[in-house]
C-alpha cells in the first residue's frame, strides 16, 4: 500500500529553467510533508517542508505547494542549477502519531548545463 | 555541531548472520528512526527510538531490534540475515519538537 507516489521516476530540464516534481498521497490524515535531496553516497538531505494548514512555502530558489483536496503536492525549483541533479523524495508524516516518515519512490532530476 | 554519524560505512555478510549497526545523533537530538532503502525505492520506516524506548514501528519482522542509549546514540540489530536484507540502512535524528529529521550518511549492507 503505496501511501506516497511520486509517478514520475526521471525529469531533466535546462539549466536555469524550472524544475517541477510532483508527489501525490492517499492518506487524508497526512498533515506534514517534507522534500529531502539525496545525492549517491550520501543521506537525505532535507529541502523543505509544509504543514497541512498554508498552501505554500518559500525557501530561496525552492517553493513547495500544497492542494490537499487534490492530495497533491509539488516542488518548484527557479532557476534549475546543475548541482541540483539528484534524486528527489517527497515524504508525510502525522507529527501527532511520532514523526515516523512515509517516503516515496524518488525523482531522479538531471538539470543540463 | 555534529551532524548525524553512522558506521560501518560498508557491510558484507552471508544468509543466516547477524548485523549491527551504529548511529551517532545529532546534537541536541533525542529521537532516533531507522530506514531502509532497496534500490530504486524511497527509505521504508523500521522503527524511531525516544529517551530510549521503541515510538513506533513499521512493517519489519522481530528479528530487527535495537537500542538507544542514554546519549542518544542508537544500535540496530539484524538477526537471521536473508538476501532481501541488502540495502541502504538510514538513521536519522530529530530533536524534540522537530517534525524535520537529519539523516546520516547511510550504511550499505550487502548479504550473500
């Protein structure tokens, strides 16, 4: 039972583009998400996060949004850089339930220089 | 301050072994998860460990335990080793209030 999806397993985009990822979930008690990068060899790294209660935040060039009657989220990336090629996980959690992480497949980005 | 520090870096064992892997938190961080990540897939979450009890646990068999001490770091245990048990494991650390957590470098384990 996949709670997160993230459908799309590739995406390259132009170096100074827009990168968008996508991620949806069927869990409607999900009130917290989360966007890590993960580079080879290395861990997580988290990016971004949004509680259920806004429909979008802002970090520098990284805005997640969020449309929770679609159960959809995304991350938009402007401009795309090359060092943001990796792959990209969106996660959920219910903080209230112990933070445990509900992860998807990942998005490989590759941005072209 | 340090981040999140787990050893070995790399692991070799054959079916029917035992493994366990170590994870220093973050400071400040008295929450520790573990995951595991199979190839081509999103980290799947085994269990957290808070002031030194299990807060939780995913899907996994008994035959993954673990500990964490009273400085936070924290042990996993793999008893019975099968092929199925190659992959990425992540610790990640949160501090009390966080929602966000910090994951380590991963340690990859590879049973033959």
């Amino acid at each position: 039972d996949q709670q997160v999806k993230q459908n799309s397993p590739s995406l390259s985009v132009q170096e100074g583009r827009i990168s968008i990822l996508n991620c949806d979930y069927t869990n409607s008690m999900f009130d917290y998400f989360l966007w890590y990068k993960k580079y080879p060899a290395e861990g997580p790294t988290f990016l971004i996060s949004i509680s259920s209660i806004k429909d979008k935040n802002e970090d520098g060039r990284f805005t997640v949004f969020l449309n929770k009657s679609a159960k959809h989220l995304s991350l938009h990336i402007v401009p795309s850089q090359p060092g943001d090629s990796a792959v990209y996980f969106c996660a959920a959690t219910i903080p209230e339930y112990g933070n445990k992480l509900v992860f998807g497949a990942g998005t490989i980005l590759r941005v072209k220089s | 301050e340090t981040g999140v520090t787990q050893s070995p870096t790399h692991l070799i064992k054959t079916r029917g072994q035992q493994v366990t892997l170590r994870c220093s938190s973050q400071s400040g961080h008295n929450t520790v998860s573990w995951y595991q990540q199979a190839l081509g897939q999103g980290p799947q979450f085994i269990f957290q460990y808070y002031r030194e009890e299990e807060n939780g646990r995913g899907n996994f068999p008994p035959r993954f335990s673990g500990l964490q001490f009273p400085n936070y770091s924290s042990e996993l245990n793999v008893n019975a080793l099968e092929l199925d048990d190659s992959a990425l494991y992540l610790c990640a650390s949160s501090g009390p209030t966080d929602n966000e957590q910090f994951f380590g470098p991963g340690t990859r384990l590879t049973v033959l």
